[in-house]
C-alpha cells in the first residue's frame, strides 16, 4: 500500500516540477502539494498545469505582504487540506510565515512524522538584531524537537540544524539541484550561434559576465557594475551581462548610464535562460546574503565559471577556488574587479574553467536530491 506524503510549500518554481513528479510518478508514495501562493513577485514563470496533484491554498495575505516574514502567506484552509488528506508524513518547506507553521502544528498534534526542507544557514546571521537571534534560538530548539527529520540542501545547512540542536542521523542529504542535462544540452546547442546573436544584441565585447536573478539589495548588483567602472579603466573587452528584474532595476541603471559595456536585458523565462548562459563566458553572483543559490548550480551545468561571494551557500559546496571560479569577500569592490579581471585573462583559461565547473557540478543533479527524499521518507516512516 502506498504511503500517503502531503508537501507544504510556498511556490510553484521551475526548479521543482521534475522532482515533484518524479515524487508522483513513484510507486512507493501518494502525494499531495499544497501551495501557500500563486506566483513570486519577480519571477513570472510560464509554468504548465502541474502533472502531479496539487493544490493551491486561498491565501488571505494582501499581495504587498508577499515574503514579508511569518504573514507573507497566511492560508488557514492547510490544516483542512491536511486532514482531508490524511497523509502518512508532512514534508514542509520552510518555517517563516504562518502558513507552514500550521502545518507543523497539525502533524504535531496528529503526532505525524514532519520532515523539514529549507535553505537556511548560518551565514547571514552575524549582523541581525539580538533580540531577533535570542527569539529564534528557542522556536528553532522547539522545532527541532518536533521534526522526525530534515532534508538538508548542502554542507551550511546540514551545519546550520546541528548547530540548532538536531541529531546528526537525523539529517539526510537531499542535495539542491537543477536539471544539469537541460542546461547543458541547451547551453551547448547555441555554440554555432555564438558570435551571431552577440552580434545581433550589439555585444561586442570579446568577454561576457553573466549575472541572472532578481535585483533587489541583498543581491548587490550595484557592486558588480562598479567593478566594471573601476576596470573600465584598464579594459574595454568585458561587457556585463544583467538579466532580471526588481525593485532596484532603475537605480541600477541610473548607475551604470555612464557604462555602454553593461547591458540591461529585463526577465527572462527559465526556457529561455540556457540562450544567455550559452553565449556568456563567465557567471558573477555578488549577494551579501543567499542561502543557496541555484543559478550557480545552472551556469554551472552550462559550463561557466563561476565568481561567487563567501556568503553564497552554493558555494561552499560546489566552487573551488581557482579550479573552477573564484570566492571572494561579500561587498567587496575591489576583490570582485580583480576576480573578474583574473578570470578573463584568456577564452582558454575560462573554457577550462568552465570545463572543471560542469564536471563539479554532475552530482548535484535530480537523482541524488531524489534518493535524499527517499531515505528521509523511509526514516520518517520508522520514526513513526
């Protein structure tokens, strides 16, 4: 008889479709995905009907409340659907607004096996309020009291639960992935039409830096193009390429009105993203905060080197230095002109770059994240 696995998460997101129905498709479980919102401001996917079952929750918050800490997604009907269900294990994405920590609730009363899956970690604490950190440390010892076990995203999470007080068996590796072969199948099919479409979009440059996500301040594009500025100085053959949107778009470009080598390009959809990974020639993720980072793990998979700051959890499992990227301090100017400098000295040294990146990244793909879930539901279903 199949197990019954209810999943609890905030957004439908490219990134976890395949998994999902991989999950659906199996004959080991019934699953139900519940969605706490329909959309993330930003990022307007073109996403087909789910082909695994799936429901969105009514959500009460106003759409200006949307990712604001605990009352971003506020949908009481979870406990109903919970229950109507019926499931053998709750799988719960995150636990910073309302909504999933119903959801911990009602396994805990129903005294259901919860297993968590977040990209937290420690990193981004240093420089958060005292009384913000003497608050969580309690709610996070109480949650790791009640989960029967955590999908650990990589290296800093598996570090940020232990350091939280889960057991360390506790802890599965369910590691964070994208679909490695479509970006670099993809990537790869744009080789022929390389210098074409550079020359069709006006990129004249010799050396393309890529930079894809949304552009809000603690991804620190800003400082990005004022690495450009200051090279600008010595170098006329890199260009910058920007693909999002965000609140910070027209600061951005107020910035970089005075650099005709920084190309704006808006939103893209993620089947048109391997296009821009393809002609690129090296990917740059300045955030002074981010968890993981998936882009990372795509322009990896494409075959791009990658300069990344020590604060990106991506990081610190899948970049070594020199090898194939770069890491260099967070907010630092200076440090990410240089890198980016040193990296664009020769197309050979980027193409064996970039080389090293997709054979780093191979592991890091669907099937490992997959076997994650299964011996996490397996150990859930034990504990019970």
């Amino acid at each position: 008889m199949k197990k019954r696995v209810a999943i609890l998460v905030g957004v439908r997101t490219p990134y976890r479709e395949p998994l999902f129905e991989r999950l659906a498709a199996s004959d080991q479980y019934e699953t139900l995905v519940l969605y706490c919102r329909e959309k993330q401001p930003g990022q307007n996917w073109l996403l087909r009907e789910p082909s695994y079952p799936a429901v969105y929750l009514k959500n009460y918050a106003p759409r200006c409340w949307d990712g604001r800490l605990v009352i971003g997604a506020i949908n009481p009907g979870v406990m109903r659907a919970l229950s109507n269900f019926k499931p053998d294990v709750v799988v719960v994405y995150g636990y910073n607004s309302i909504s999933p920590l119903l959801g911990i609730l009602w396994a805990g009363f129903r005294k259901i096996p919860l297993l968590l899956r977040s990209d937290s970690n420690a990193l981004d604490e240093p420089g958060k309020s005292r009384l913000l950190l003497a608050l969580k440390k309690p709610f996070l010892r109480w949650l790791t009291e009640r989960a029967a076990a955590f999908l650990a995203i990589g290296t800093l999470n598996r570090l940020y639960w232990l350091k939280y007080g889960a057991a360390p068996e506790r802890i599965l590796l369910g590691r964070y992935a994208v679909d490695n072969d479509y970006f670099q199948t993809q990537a790869a099919s744009y080789g022929g039409a390389r210098q074409r479409i550079r020359d069709e979009k006006g990129w004249k440059q010799p050396y393309l830096v890529l930079y894809v996500g949304r552009l809000v301040p603690c991804k620190r594009v800003d400082l990005v193009i004022e690495a450009m500025r200051r090279l600008s100085a010595k170098r006329s053959d890199i260009a910058l390429l920007i693909v999002g949107e965000g609140v910070e778009r027209k600061a951005l470009e107020r910035r970089a009105q005075a650099l005709p080598q920084v190309f704006f390009l808006g939103f893209q959809d993620y089947g048109d993203l391997p296009k821009y990974y393809g002609v690129a020639d090296l990917f740059v993720l300045p955030s002074e905060t981010e968890p993981w980072g998936l882009v990372v793990n795509e322009a990896m998979a494409s075959g791009l080197p990658v300069i990344a700051t020590r604060k990106v959890g991506a990081a610190h499992d899948l970049i070594t230095e020199g090898e194939n990227g770069y890491l260099v301090p967070e907010n630092d100017v200076e440090a990410m002109a240089s890198a980016i400098d040193q990296a664009c000295q020769s197309k050979e040294r980027l193409r064996a770059l970039g080389e090293r990146s997709q054979q780093s990244v191979a592991s890091w793909n669907y099937h490992a994240t997959l076997e994650g879930f299964h011996r996490a539901l397996d150990y859930c279903f034990h504990a019970k």
